[in-house]
C-alpha cells in the first residue's frame, strides 16, 4: 500500500511536469550571455573568446533557480565564419528538476555596404532533463520502527523509465549592425520539442521568440590610453532592449549602460507595464550592473531587485559573468582598431 501511495503522489507530480509550459532559464547580463540568446554572436568579437555566467534567482526560496551557463568561440576570418561551443546547466525549484545543454553554432560574417554588416547565425542544441528523484524520499527508504532514512530512491517500480530524458533541437538567428547601431533577433526551439517525461506524453517545448537592439553614443574622450596606442578611453551611454516572448510569457528588458573605460555602469528594467498575467502586473525587477573591461577580458555582476509581488524577500538575484579574448596572432595585445558589434560586453 505505502507503494501505491507514493507511486500516485509522483505520478500525479509527473502530470503536473507534463503540463507545464515550461520557460528557458533567463540572464540578466544577456549580452553577457551571447551564444545563449543568439547564435549570431557566434565568433562576433573577430577572436577567440571564452565566456562563463552564473545566476542563483530567489535564494532566500527554497524553490530556488541556479543556472550556470559556460562558452567558447572562434572567428575563423579566412572564412568570414564564426563557430562555437555552449554548454548550460538550470537546476529549478525544491525537487531540483535539472536540464542540461549543450549546443553546436556557426555564424557568417556578410558585409553588406561600407557601413552595414549582417551575420547570420544556426545552433544545434542537445538536451538532457532529470526530474531529480534522487532528492525524493520513497516508502521503502524509511526503517517503520525508527523513521530513518535508510538509503537512496531505489524502487525501479516507480522510478525506472521516468527519471529523465533527451532530445535535441535547432535555433536561428540574425544580426545587422553598424558600427554604433546594431538589431537582431532569434528563435530558439523551432521544432518545439516533447519534454514529456511520461512515455506517451505529449508536452512541446515552446519557441522562444527575442528580439534585441541598441545604440552606442559617444560621450566625448576619456584621458589618454598608457597603451602606447595614443588613443583615448572610451567614453560612451548604450541604450539596449531585449524583448523576448515563449508561450503565453512575454518579457521587455529594457536600460542603458555607461561606459567609463575600464568601468560599466548599467540599469535596467524588466516588465511588460502595460500587460497583466493572470490578473497580476507583468513587473519584474530593477536590474543594477557593475562591471570592469580590460584590451582582452571582461568581469561583471549584477543584482534584480524584485518589485513584483513576491518582493525583495525572496532575494532577488544575484549573476556574475567573466569573458576572455585571445588571438592567437598578437597574443599580447587585442588590437581596438577592428569593426565589432557594438553591444555591451561582446
């Protein structure tokens, strides 16, 4: 009987899982993140670069959301060809339901005028999901005398077949830019994949819709560089946005960043105003950004501060992300003078 008891309870979970129209893990450092919100940024910084991020979203919840997210990139110039590695990891709520992923890109490089450039971009995805049953307590675990523990979720009536599953996907991308304007857009999950995890189950992965764009604005030169180079520190404002829609969710990321060179200040806000869901205001959070660049590596953090109805107590957010650019030709120095994608942190 305690069998059937806990075989119901999970199985009645497994249908709650199933119906779900689950959501991609999300950055606030999104151009921090760029292989994971377009594979058009696919070898965009016209060098080698390696990239991480990290999220932990209500840490105060148990029902946390950790999302670790790793990069690596390549411009391959002979070819006007970018190509790329991401491999991302989201562990969600108390159970510790986990997806892993590890995607494929490749973009191209087409200079359509003197002064606009378009990269196309396409990446493979390969996912794996676990329900986390490992962090479940089953019948057959507990001594009836004492209530102990006594060991890990072994019952294969109940888990085998069901703990996890794969299944692979594809994702499109483009961007035009010039050099201080710059547009794109994306669209994740084109098949809609079954992410079931009941043999039978019909539950699709919802494409992920975004929109992204900004503008780079000149605030007039910093001192003079000691580089050698005799040029002046970047002084600059970027107006940003990212607008983003999956299912019946849709989100606008919207806020500037100040360039200071080497210092980035950047705020945003994140919301739809004036969309409600079901019947609550579509605010977010106030996103708040630090972060220091240097000729060849990038650092940077950031804090949501919660204003939707779950409030600052929950945590709110805390991300770090960390890029590096090598080239292999001058490994000493990136050289400034090339023609990149004006957008933060790329």
């Amino acid at each position: 009987m305690r069998k059937l008891f806990v075989f119901s309870i999970v199985l009645a979970n497994l249908f709650v899982f199933n119906n779900l129209k689950a959501q991609d893990p999300q950055f606030s450092q999104f151009y921090a993140a760029p292989l994971y919100i377009n594979p058009a940024f696919t070898g965009a910084s016209e060098y080698t670069r390696l990239g991480i991020n990290y999220r932990n979203q209500w840490p105060n919840l148990e029902s946390s959301f950790t999302t670790f997210s790793f990069y690596a990139d390549h411009f391959l110039q002979k070819y006007n060809s970018g190509i790329g590695l991401i491999v991302t990891s989201d562990t969600e709520g108390s159970v510790g339901l986990k997806s892993t992923n590890v995607g494929l890109s490749y973009a191209y490089q087409l200079r359509i005028s003197e002064n606009l450039v378009f990269r196309p971009g396409i990446q493979y995805n390969m996912f794996t999901r676990n329900i986390g049953f490992q962090d479940l307590v089953f019948a057959n675990q507990i001594d009836p005398i004492t209530g102990v523990v006594t060991g890990p979720a072994t019952d294969p009536s109940v888990i085998n077949g069901m703990e996890s599953i794969s299944f692979g996907d594809i994702s499109v991308g483009g961007i035009f830019y010039s050099r201080s304007v710059f547009l794109g857009a994306a669209v994740q999950h084109l098949s809609e994949p079954n992410q079931s995890f009941i043999e039978g189950g019909n539950s699709p992965l919802p494409q992920r819709m975004t929109i992204h764009g900004g503008i780079k604005i000149p605030l007039g030169q910093g001192p003079l560089r000691k580089d050698l180079t005799y040029t002046y520190a970047e002084r600059s404002i970027t107006p940003v946005f990212q607008y983003k829609t999956q299912g019946k969710f849709s989100q606008l990321d919207v806020g500037a960043f100040v360039h200071l060179e080497p210092i980035n200040l950047g705020v945003h806000y994140r919301g739809v105003p004036f969309k409600q869901f079901e019947n609550f205001p579509n605010n977010e959070a106030i996103i708040f950004s630090l972060g220091v660049t240097t000729n060849n590596f990038n650092i940077g953090y950031s804090f949501d501060y919660t204003i939707s109805e779950l409030g600052i107590e929950v945590g709110g957010a805390h991300e770090f992300s960390m890029s590096y650019f090598l080239d292999f030709n001058k490994p000493s120095r990136v050289p400034r003078s090339r023609w990149r994608i004006p957008c933060p942190k790329n």
